[in-house]
C-alpha cells in the first residue's frame, strides 16, 4: 500500500511539472501580464541565466516537459540506490531487533528489505524496458 501511494505521488509530481512549468521559450523581450518593466535591462538578467546562454544545452533540454523529465531522471537513479540501501539498512535493524525475542519486529523488518528490493527491481526493469523500447523503434525516450 505504502509503494502505490508513493508511486502516485510521484505521477502526480511529474503530471504538475509537465501541466504547470512554464515555456521558457518565449521571447525575450515579452513580460506577462501584470509585470512592469523597472528599467533594469533584460541582458543583465540574461548574463547571470544559465537557461538564456546560447551554448547552453540545458536551454533545449529544459525547454519542453520531456526534458524536464529526462533531466529528474538522471537524479532518480541514484536516489532510489541511496533509498534501498537506507531501506535495507533499517529492515537488516528490524531483523536484528526481532531476533531478541520480538517476532513481529523480525518480520516486519523482513518485509522491509523484501519490499525495497520488490521496489528496486520495479524501477530497474522499468528502465531497460524503456531502453528496449528506444533501441526497437528507434525513439529517444530517456
């Protein structure tokens, strides 16, 4: 129960980042609505932004919900390396704990470490599988 949840949460997160992130590739020059030009010149900003440099290619990459995506995915990674092994470590003190006499105790920290590495070969075969997928029809996906 406590994985779906999560996994919905997360689905939520990356619908309201694709809904609501706003195009950056707008012009330049253009305010929105209800914004007043204080008379501080658009270079001085564009000098100190990463995503208004030419050469940069965050500019391109973060210009569209995709590649929102694909750049939270290459810290998603990681992170659900660094939960399991957090997971792992606490269900290993779960077990030990439940070895001294509480039965409940070993098998909820039995769970734990099933459940983290359920979650983690989840995330990992999702992964080959999108990259299955690019390889097969020739997208670029992640």
């Amino acid at each position: 129960m406590r994985q779906l949840t999560i996994t919905l949460i997360g689905t939520c997160l990356i619908l309201f980042c694709t809904l609501f992130v706003p195009n950056i590739t707008q012009a330049q020059g253009a305010l929105p609505d209800g914004w007043v030009d204080d008379g501080i010149p658009q270079e001085a900003f564009d000098a100190v932004n990463p995503l208004v440099i030419e050469q940069s290619s965050q500019a391109h990459q973060l210009s569209t919900p995709g590649g929102i995506v694909s750049r939270a995915l290459d810290f998603a990674f990681p992170i659900a390396g660094m939960v399991l092994f957090v997971m792992l470590v606490w269900g290993g003190f779960e077990m030990l704990a439940g070895s001294f006499g509480g039965e409940q105790s070993l098998n909820a920290g039995k769970s734990r470490a099933t459940a983290a590495l359920v979650g983690f070969l989840l995330l990992f075969c999702s992964y080959w599988l999108m990259q299955i997928i690019q390889y097969v029809f020739g997208i670029v996906i992640l």
